[in-house]
C-alpha cells in the first residue's frame, strides 16, 4: 500500500508540536462512537511496534478521524485493520439503519411495529457468512489507493451490490411476514370458528404414526372414516379460506368438544398439530402416554 500525506496538522496533541501529517482519513456522520472504538480496538495490536494515533474533529454530526503512524512499513497491516473495522462497523452498526430506511421507502404500507419485526426478520435471515471479510477486502483496496474515505458515499456509490442484497433481504422478509400474517389471521378466523360451533362429539382421538400420517379415532378408540372432508370450506365475512389442512379440517368438521393427540413427542411439532392446537386451544391436549401411543411407537421403531 503506498500512502502519500495529504493533510497537515500542526500541534498534534498526542505527539506534540511536530508537523504531522495524517495518513489516513475517514469521515462518518453516523454511530461515531462505536466506530471509533472499533477503530481502537483493532489498531490496539499496532502498540509496542507502531503508534498509531487517532485525532477526532467534530463538525456537528460529522467526524473526521485523522490517523497517522510514522511506521511506513506498517502502512499495508494498519490499512487492513482499518478496513476490517470499517466493515465490521457497517454490517454492525450501519446495516440495522440501512435495512430500516429500505424498508421505510419501499413498503411505507405497514405501521411502525409491523416494520421492526420485518426488520429483525432481515437481520435474522440474511446470510451473514462471510460478509464482514468480504466488505473489509473490498475497504482494503479502495484504501490502498485513496488516503480518505467518507464512509456514507463509500456505501452509496462503491457497495451498491450490498446494499441491492439488503433490498433482497428486506423483499424476503416481506414475504416471509405477509404469510405469517395470513396464517396468524388464518389461525385466529378458525379459532372463533371453533368457538361459536357446538360441540358434535364428545372427543377425537388422533393418532400420529412415526412418518407423520395421522388416523381419526372416535372416543370409544374406533376408526372414523380416513378423509372426513378435504374440501371443506369455510365462509366467514371476511375470507373464504380454502382449508388445505387435512387434520385441521376434518377436525373442524367433526367437531369434537375434546381432542386427544397420541404419539411421540415429535408428534407435537407437526405443522398439523401445531395448527390444530393453536385452533382449539385448551380444549386439544397430548396423550401422556397409553397403550395406543406405545403401539404408535412401536410401530415407528
Ligand atoms: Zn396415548
């Protein structure tokens, strides 16, 4: 990395009245004080062999960090800290505010609570593997040949890329919030469906095998019919809701005052399952254990 000076500073308070010149500079008006303690963090290795000295200059909220080092050979390791710092400050401190804007500015539609949880879903879900390094590589090379960075513009117009990623992430979280706000609204539709129906029969046993097939049984243990409906369909005011679900439907349709799932514990996990117990709530329980949930696992091994 070959670094020409190319500001000058008289008096700097760390070495004293000598010229110093700044071999790097960096401007950020966002999160500055975490960076500049990333910043030190990372050229805290440099003691003992390189002082590296960081002067800041607040303009409003501006900062304009200068760092000078008098080591020239030290000019590649130092630049590579630097720019490992600067990423690790974008993807930590930086992206949180970048997705929120993203998502301010494309889906405005949803309220400010809708928006967190799309946010913390794209925070969640974005592939971070590598990113940190590949954004601290990319840094490196522009500070290779530039002896100042404005960390803002440097997002803006040298890592477009990254940020078109954010936007894909922001879209997938979208996406991912819209079906867990129709299953949500789906759920809570079937529940109040559940609530005002009265109750046909006393109880539905449901049986999950081990490869997640489930049999009805009535509450004297005996087989109900295997598709008790499939295309049931559930007018509400709202929405006809297409009830693709099978357990879920027929239970629906059947009714009962109680249902009783057997099984092993992996039953309870089942998608089904789950949305059967959100749908009746307390009035569905999970056998503790019987002779049909002993068979159920017998015949699973
Ligand atoms: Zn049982």
């Amino acid at each position: 990395m070959h670094l020409q000076p190319r500001s000058y500073t008289v008096g700097d308070l760390r070495l004293g009245s000598v010229v110093t010149m700044d071999v790097l500079s960096i401007e950020a008006s966002r999160h500055t004080d975490e960076l500049v303690e990333l910043l030190r963090k990372h050229l805290e290795r440099f003691e003992g062999r390189t002082q590296v000295s960081i002067r800041e200059e607040r303009q409003r909220a501006a900062l304009r960090l200068g760092l000078h080092w008098p080591d020239r050979e030290a000019d590649e390791e130092v630049g590579r800290e630097v720019a490992h710092a600067l990423a690790q400050h974008i993807v930590a401190n930086l992206e949180p505010e970048l997705l929120s804007q993203l998502i301010r500015r494309h889906y405005g539609q949803f309220d400010p609570v809708e928006r967190e949880e799309i946010l913390d879903s794209a925070r969640a879900d974005a592939p971070r593997r590598g990113l940190t390094s590949r954004l601290a590589i990319r840094i490196g090379d522009y500070l290779s040949q530039h002896r100042a960075v404005n960390l803002d513009g440097f997002v803006t117009f040298r890592l477009k890329d990254y940020v078109l990623d954010l936007e894909r992430d922001v879209d997938a979280a979208v996406d991912e919030f819209l079906i867990d706000r129709e299953y949500r609204e789906f759920v809570r539709l079937l529940r109040y469906f559940v609530e005002v129906q009265t109750p046909k029969v006393p109880e539905v046993h449901v049986m999950v095998q081990a490869d997640g097939r489930f049999e009805l049984r009535d509450e004297h243990m005996q087989p109900l019919p295997d598709e008790v409906t499939v295309d049931f369909r559930l007018e509400s005011q709202a929405a006809e809701i297409n009830l693709e679900d099978v357990l879920v439907s027929s239970l629906i349709t059947l009714a009962p005052a109680e249902v009783t799932v057997h099984g092993d514990d992996a039953a309870q996990e089942l998608p089904s399952v789950r949305t059967a117990k959100q749908v009746f709530g307390s009035r569905l329980h999970y056998c503790s254990g019987c002779r049909a949930c002993e068979e159920l696992r017998r015949a699973g091994v």
